[in-house]
C-alpha cells in the first residue's frame, strides 16, 4: 500500500489516502483499553469548543467513542455494522476526493465532473441493458421519481413553466400506484409537488388469479378510462420490479402497452432490478420488461455492500432544457460530483465483480427456497395455495385452474426475495379435538408465532439478515433478502444452512405450542382460582393470573393482593427445573400482573402444569394471609390472656378470703394451712388462634396436638430421576421416564414450621417421695402464654397407651401409675397437716 501511494505523482492525494487508511484502522478498532474508555466517558457530553484545538488522533479517538460507546446496548439489541471492505474504502474515499475536487479551477472542475458523470453513465446503462439513457444521482432513494414526475407535468403542461399550479386546475393530473408499493411513498409524492391527495390513485393487486402481490391490469385500465372521462390527466404510473413486501413483479409488459395506449409515464423501482445485470435472465421474464419503462431507480448501495454512494434514476428524454427544469441535470459541476464515489467503486470491483455479487445474492435465495421445500407446516409466498382457487366437484378443472395460475406466476418462483411462514390447520393443532372459539382466532395466533419466529431467527443466525415483513394476505411472515443484505452483512452458503437448521429445530416447537395451547386453556377452566387471559399476540402457550378468594378487600387492596400473589408465583415458577420459559410478557403489553407462559414442548403435560401454578398459587396466599393476620392474632390472644387471668386471680380471692391477701397475716395462714394455688396456665395456638389451658400438658406430660387445619393442597410428590425436568409425560419424547404425572414441589417451597419452646413437665414423683407444692402465683404476676405452632402429626410424639393390668381370680390387682398419683394427692393435705404439727410440737 506504501508503495502504490508513492506512484501518485500529486502529494495531496497520496496524503489523502495515507489518511484515510489510517482513519479506517483507527475506527474500525473495537477492541478498546478501559483506561481510554474512562478518558473519553466524559466526553459524550456536550460541551463548549475548546480554544487550542485538538489533534487528528485525539479527534478520531472522540469519534470511535461515539460510535462504539454503548456497545452493551448494541450486543443486546443484537445490531451488526456494516462489513465495510476495500470496495467501501473506495466509496469512502470518493467523498474526500469530492471536496478535494471542487477547489479546482473551474475549467478543469467542468472536464473531470463530466467524465465522471458521462463514464458512471455508461457503465450503469449497459450493466442493467437501459440503452439510450440518462442518469440522475441522488441521495434520498425517492428524489428520483419527483424528478421524474416534475419532469412529466412539465411535458404534459405545456404553459407549466409560466403560470405554474393554476395550469393544473385546467385538469388535474392523477399519479396511478401500485397496493403493493412502499408505505407513503404516493403521500410524499403529492406533498413534494403541492399535488392534492385526490390526485393519487392506489390500483388493487389481484384478487382470483395471479398473484396477490400484482397490481390489477384489468381494474388499472377501468380506472384509467373512468379518470379521462371525468376529465382528468393520467400522468404517471408507478410499478414495482420486486414489492417491498414479498418481492413480486408486476405485468411490466402489459403495463408498458397501457401506458402507452394512455400516453403515460411508466416508472419501475424495486430489488429485482438487480437481476437485469444477470446473464441467463431471458427476453421472457418480466423483469426484462423494465428495460423498456420511462425510468427506474436504482440502489446500488445495498446491493453491492457499497456505503454513503448515491441512489440512481435512469431516464430516457430526448428535451435536454425540460431536465434542466425538472432538476434531474444541473450546471453546477459540484452537483455532479456526487457520481464520484460510485465512480471509484464500480471501477474497483469491476463488470465482473458486480455480477458476482447479484449472482452470490440469487443463489443464496435459490438455496433456501429449496431448504424450506422439504420442511413441513413451512409455505413460501412464491408458491400459490391451492385455497384460494375456488372449490369445484370432481377436482379436475380446478387442477387445470391451478396449474394455470402456478404457470401465470412461475417467473415469481425465481424471485431473489424468499419469503416464508409458518402455517398449520387448525384441525391439525388441537389434540384434542376442541376448536370452537378458537379456529376464529388462528389467524392472530399463527401471526405471533411467525413473528416470534423471525425475532427468534435473526438473533440465532445474524449474517442470514432475515426480518419480519407483514402482508396484507398471508400475514405476518419472515422474510429472506440477500439483495439487500447479503453484502452488507456478510452472507455465505454456510449461514444459510445454520439458518435452515434451526428454522427445523423450531419448526416442532411451534406446532407443539399451538396444538397444546387450546388444552392448556381447557385446563386452566378447570380451576376457579385461575384466570386465562385472552391475548392472541402472544407466542407462546398462553397468559394467566392468578385470582385471590377472599372478596372482603376493595378494589385497590385486591388489586396489590393480586400483583404480590402473581409476583411471588412467577419467581417461584422461574426457580423451577423445567423447560418452559415464565415472564412477565412485552414490556409495554397491556396485561400487567399476570404469568406469560412460554413456548411448549411435545411431552409437556398441560394438566400437571395448571395443577402445579394453582397449588402454588393458593400456597402463597395461605402463607400471605398468615403473616398479615399473625399480629391481630397475637393481640388478641393477649388480651384475652390477661382477662382470663384477671378471672382466675378473682376466683382465688373469693376462695382464699380476704385475710389470706394481708401480707403478715396472709404469711401466717399460709404456713399453719397452706393453700395451693388454683390459678391454671395457658398456652396459645397460633393456628387456631385461641387459648387453652395447660392442664391437658401436664397431666399428658406432653404438648398436646388440637385439631390440626387440613393442609395446603399441592401436588403429590413425584420420584424423579436425576437430571429430569417437571411437566414431563411419561414415555412422551423423556429419557427418563416419571411414575406418576403430577409434579412434586421443590424443598424451598416447603412451608417451614417453627417449634415453639413446649412448657415445663413436671417430673414424675415416685410413690414414697413427697411431692413439692406448687408456689402460690401472686394476683399481680401474668403467667407466661406458651404459644403452641402445631406440626406435622406424624412428627409428635405420641403418649403410648397405658394397657389395663390382668388381675387373675383371688388376687387384689396392682395400682397403676396414675392410681399412684392420684392417692398421693390425696393423702397430701393430712401428710403436711402431721408434718406442721410435728414442727409445732418440736418447737
């Protein structure tokens, strides 16, 4: 390279290219230090110019930060640049030339400026076999045909150039286009030159025969005929050599005739121009038929991967003064130095260079057109269905029909543009043969699918550059343009067959779903606590929420019961290990608090699956309802504590008498008569929220279980084997197989009961011992509520049954334990009776 700029005699253009180069490694360089990352983070900020000045370097370093500074956000939204090569390198090039250029003095400006525009001329029109041509350069791809259109009021209105728009009141001029042509493209037309809207007409595209992407010659000639009757001016018609959306061509030929018949211009534009450059295209295609036209436009940019070069409207006219008027020629010489970077460009890569890539673009399309012929519930939009012929008995005409229409349409087939989609029969979808209220919604269903599938194909496969596309008949489908983006992005054989890959893997995905989606919808009826959400814009197996019972709250505390319950379902069902995806749906979706469930797979079990969502659901607002009433319980409980014991200590009162309470006498009393307390203590269970004594306990010497609430339904635990997903159908596409079909619950959904501290025992007393009194408990001291959290039955120890003693015949039977006992509270009171008076008398 070094070398090759030493040959250029002129030192400004060597330096030119050194520079360039340079720049181009400079900002082409994504990999970045963080220390210049931390340098230039400030500088995104807009602020005020500095006085010294800054360097080259230290500008192109600003610029490479601008450029790449959110490359996380870029990696995320998964944006690709341009794949910029030598043959960009040049373009770029040609706008620094151009400013070099234009310094010239004006003599050699005019001599460069029209070999220039005469040679890219020539070049364009025997590439793309326009004979006789003129070209007008432009940056905006629609400039060229207001051009035009100025140009045909100019020939059509003789008195147009003096008295201006009061000329076209006289008759007003209609501009005829295509159903199928670019989204406003007539409104910018009309508004770019002052035209009213009535002056655009929008031809439908055909209806019965042919394809549904062409405009409708018959109608075409009716409305032409109906407009000189009511005495306007037909001036120009616009039609596509590829849609945008499909990319189908018109009946070039018979319009050409029409127009001429009719005295109109006939403008073509669209990416099938690009073939015109191919060889093996013959005289029969229609794409030929654009040869013929008045003008097209050309984007040479996104076909040959060129960036910054200027769109380009080939024209025939033979009046040079009415161009002028029209603005498609200029006598500025700097005007024409916009054909200098496709100048430099075109000469890089040669006549055979360009055909190169318009054929590496066709034979990719070729390629996956017959991928997606062997892929089942997969249609193409070149192909015309057997549908829309109408239903005749016998079948024999409407095979003729058919093989008619499918010969009228099958240059379409050869069309660069492969557009897709994936179709399957309601009657096919559900298994279990329930369609109603659903077959009239497919349509919407089968849409959000195919859109999922074309986000989910241009995120897989990036250099395949594959988009969604909506069409007015089939619907949303996902559309395959190599023409446009295969240079760009990069495009060879092998993304191509990475992309069929996984458009097979998806394939079996999107029939499961939309087979198990009406009996996942069946099933969710089933429970009352669910509710399935009608959104037919959904890809997946569909949206639920769960509803809380309680119907006391209002409307806004069930609305946040609602939004916590669903929240804490949707994180517990993410924890789960499955294959199904849970979220929270589109970001601006208008269903908010609700579970999106995802796409499904062949061995889901839809029943196991809503069995599992209502279990957890009704799980979390059990355990929600606990925690909110745990506080009122608790003091409530208190309270009524402290009135039972106020109760008791008034009893004990009235039962010891008053002198008992004097606390010298009472101590007097106490110790020649003892009286043992009557004041019994309580325990608290939270689960049943209520109090109760702790005579059962001690008498038990065990905590005792009082009714335990039935448990929170869920589902029976599953065996499972290492490794296996939940919602599997047993021998359903499994490797392990499940014994049963409900799902157990994970560990951590389990709720966890705490065991509160059970209160003291008193130890057994054999029978010769003694046993203590109970202290006497003060009226003012509050005895302590054990609160009882009652577990699992089977985890409590259970008393084991006393058996009764066998006496056999003449024999006296043995006292029991609690015979025991029960004689020695007897014998108590005449025990420490002896004993005081033993005391007394020792005294």
């Amino acid at each position: 390279m070094e070398q090759t700029y030493k040959m250029i005699v002129d030192p400004m253009l060597a330096e030119m290219g050194k520079n360039l180069n340079e720049a181009m490694k400079i900002l082409e360089d994504g990999q970045r230090e963080v220390e210049e990352k931390r340098r230039y983070s400030r500088r995104d900020i807009p602020g005020p110019l500095q006085g010294g000045g800054q360097d080259v370097a230290s500008i192109l370093q600003l610029v490479q930060n601008l450029m790449h500074g959110d490359e996380e956000e870029e990696s995320q939204g998964h944006r690709r640049m341009q794949n910029v090569g030598e043959q960009g390198h040049m373009a770029l090039l040609g706008h620094s030339l151009a400013a070099y250029i234009s310094v010239l003095d004006r003599e050699r400006l005019r001599k460069l400026t029209t070999r220039i525009l005469s040679d890219t001329t020539l070049w364009l029109c025997r590439l793309f076999r326009y004979e006789n041509g003129s070209a007008y350069y432009h940056e905006d791809d629609r400039e060229g045909l207001i051009k035009v259109c100025r140009l045909v009021i100019h020939s059509r209105y003789e008195d147009y150039t003096t008295e201006g728009f009061t000329v076209l009141s006289t008759k007003q001029p209609v501009v005829y286009q295509s159903a199928a042509c670019r989204p406003g493209l007539g409104q910018h037309l009309c508004s770019q030159l002052g035209l009213p809207l009535s002056s655009l007409c929008t031809v439908p595209c055909n209806t019965m025969f042919g394809s549904q992407h062409q405009m409708d010659v018959a109608l075409l000639d009716r409305l032409i005929k109906d407009d000189i009757d009511s005495g306007k001016l037909p001036l120009l018609l616009i039609a596509n050599a590829g849609t945008p959306g499909a990319g189908h061509t018109d009946k070039l030929g018979r319009l050409k005739e029409l127009c001429d018949q009719h005295s109109m211009w006939l403008h073509v534009e669209g990416v099938n121009l690009a073939t015109l450059a191919l060889g093996y295209v013959t005289a029969t295609s229609s794409v030929m038929a654009a040869t013929k036209c008045d003008s097209m436009t050309l984007t040479l940019g996104p076909w040959l991967g060129l960036p910054a070069v200027p769109a380009v409207t080939l024209y025939r006219h033979e009046d040079p003064a009415l161009s002028l008027a029209a603005g498609l020629t200029s006598s500025q010489p700097v005007e024409k130095l916009r054909a200098l970077p496709l100048w430099l460009s075109l000469q890089y890569l040669g006549h055979d260079g360009i055909v190169e890539r318009i054929k590496h673009a066709s034979q990719l399309s070729q390629r996956l057109l017959d991928h997606l012929k062997k892929l089942t519930s997969i249609k193409t939009s070149g192909v015309v269905s057997r549908s829309r012929v109408p239903l005749i008995s016998g079948g024999s005409l409407r095979d003729v029909l058919g093989s008619l229409i499918l010969s009228i349409v099958e240059d379409e087939i050869n069309s660069p543009v492969v557009v897709f989609r994936f179709s399957q029969e309601t009657s096919e979808a559900s298994s279990s043969g329930s369609v109603q209220g659903y077959s009239g919604g497919d349509r919407e269903v089968q849409d959000a699918l195919n859109r999922w599938l074309g986000e989910q194909l241009a995120h897989l496969v990036p250099a395949s550059g594959v988009d969604v596309v909506e069409l007015e008949d089939e619907g949303t489908c996902v559309r395959f343009n190599p023409l446009m983006t295969a240079a760009v992005q990069g495009t060879q054989e092998g993304d191509v067959e990475t992309l069929v890959e996984k458009l097979g893997q998806m394939v079996p995905l999107l029939s499961s779903t939309l087979r198990l989606r009406q009996d996942f919808r069946e099933e969710v009826y089933r429970h009352a606590a669910l509710t399935y959400i009608e959104d037919l814009s959904w890809p997946g197996l569909g949206i639920i929420r769960y509803e809380p019972s309680s119907d006391e709250l209002d409307v806004s505390k069930r609305q946040q019961e609602v939004e916590k319950i669903n929240c804490n379902l949707l994180k517990k069902l993410q924890e789960l290990e499955t294959d199904l995806t849970f979220s929270t749906g589109p970001e601006f979706g208008e269903e908010k608090h609700c579970v999106f469930v995802g796409m499904a797979t062949e061995d889901l079990d839809v029943a196991e699956l809503a069995d599992t969502i209502a279990a957890m659901g009704r799980e979390i607002e059990e355990s929600g309802k606990l925690l909110e009433n745990m506080t009122e319980v608790v003091r409530k409980g208190i309270l009524e504590a402290e009135l039972q014991l106020q109760k008791a200590n008034e009893e004990k009162l009235m039962e010891e008498g008053v002198l008992r309470q004097i606390p010298l006498v009472g101590s007097v009393l106490n110790w020649f008569s003892p009286v043992q307390s009557s004041v019994k203590g309580r325990t608290f269970n939270l689960a049943a929220g209520s109090l109760d004594s702790t005579d059962q306990t001690y008498s038990m010497k065990v905590q005792a279980v009082r009714g335990t609430p039935p448990a929170t339904p869920t589902s029976s635990a599953t065996k499972r084997l290492p490794g296996q997903k939940l919602f599997r159908r047993t021998g359903a596409g499994s490797d392990m197989p499940s014994e049963t079909s409900s799902v157990g619950q994970p560990e951590e959904m389990e709720t966890e009961l705490v065991q509160c501290p059970a209160p003291e025992v008193t130890p057994e007393v054999p029978p010769e011992v003694t046993p203590e009194v109970t202290p006497e408990v003060p009226p003012e001291v509050t005895p302590e509520v054990t609160p009882e959290v009652t577990s699992e039955p089977t985890e409590e120890p259970v008393p084991e049954p006393v058996p009764e003693p066998i006496v056999e015949p003449g024999t006296q039977p043995e006292a029991t334990q609690p015979e025991v006992e029960r004689q020695i509270e007897e014998k108590q009171p005449e025990l420490e009776v002896q004993e005081t008076q033993q005391e007394v008398s020792v005294r």
